[in-house]
C-alpha cells in the first residue's frame, strides 16, 4: 500500500475539472491519502482499468473516489467532512465510516454496496444496474436508499 500526504498526493494527480477531483491511475496497489485540519478541501481520485482501492483518512475535509472498470473501493474514515464514492463497472464498494459528516454512494454497473457506518451524518445510496445493497448503520443520522436508476454522484447530495 502506498501512503501519502495531502500534499504529496497533489502533487502527482491530474485534475478533473468536470468532478473536482483530483485523480490518479491505479496501479494494482491500495493507495491512503491522511488529511489534517489544516490541509486544504480537495477531493481524491483512483481510476482505470486496473486494481486498487483508495482510502482518506483523518480529521481534515475531502472525499475518495473509485472510478473506472478497476476492481476497488473508494473509503473515507476519520472526523472530517467527506464521503465515499464507487462509480464504473468495476467491482468494489462505498465504505463511509467515522465522526465526520459524509455519506457513501455506489453507482454505475459494478457489484458492489454502499455501507455508511458511525455516529457521523450520513446515508448510504446505492444506484445503477449492477448487484449491491445499501447499509446504514451505527448511531449517525442518516438512511440507505437501493435503487437501479443511476444517482447523481456529487457533494450537494451528501447531507
């Protein structure tokens, strides 16, 4: 597993201007991005063809994203705001787990459910036409919705 700072992370990945996202290509390795408060709110990206899954992780602001026919998941843990997104037809969850507010979003055709854990707010959606349910669970406010229409997949849905 590669591990990185905010920062560092910035550094290497391109920016998709159309998901204000901040992406790099998998590899096959997990990579973990750990975001302080004082750190900048950035959105963190894993795409491609290939494996890997990608966890955030601390008590700053931004969320992971999963992306891509690769098989992974897109992780956030930790206080701070942000959520969880698995889109594409890979295969590979949506984990949201921790105090901060975020929930978690599983799209697209890929197998894979979208799993809000916690005492943060947050709900679990699950959309799209591929196998995968939603969970909600822990103390946090929030709900999990299954549907097979596709979910818009942006922060502005993520109370």
């Amino acid at each position: 597993m590669k591990n990185y700072a905010s920062s560092d992370f910035l550094k290497i990945a391109e920016y998709d201007e159309e998901l204000n996202v901040y992406v790099v290509e998998a590899t096959g390795e997990d990579i973990t991005i750990t975001v302080g408060e004082e750190d900048d709110d950035y959105n963190y990206g894993l795409s491609g063809n290939a494996s890997g899954s990608i966890f955030v992780v601390g008590s700053g602001n931004g969320s992971a994203y999963r992306l891509g026919s690769g098989k992974g998941s897109a992780e956030r843990y930790g206080a701070g705001t942000g959520s969880a997104y698995r889109d594409g037809s890979g295969e590979g969850s949506a984990y949201r787990e921790g105090l901060g507010k975020g929930s978690a979003y599983r799209g697209g055709s890929g197998k894979g459910d979208a799993i809000r854990d916690g005492s943060g707010k947050g709900s679990a959606w699950k959309g799209g036409p591929g196998n995968g349910s939603a969970y909600r669970k822990g103390s946090g406010n929030g709900w999990a919705f299954r549907d097979s229409i596709e979910i818009k997949m942006d922060e502005e849905n993520a109370e």
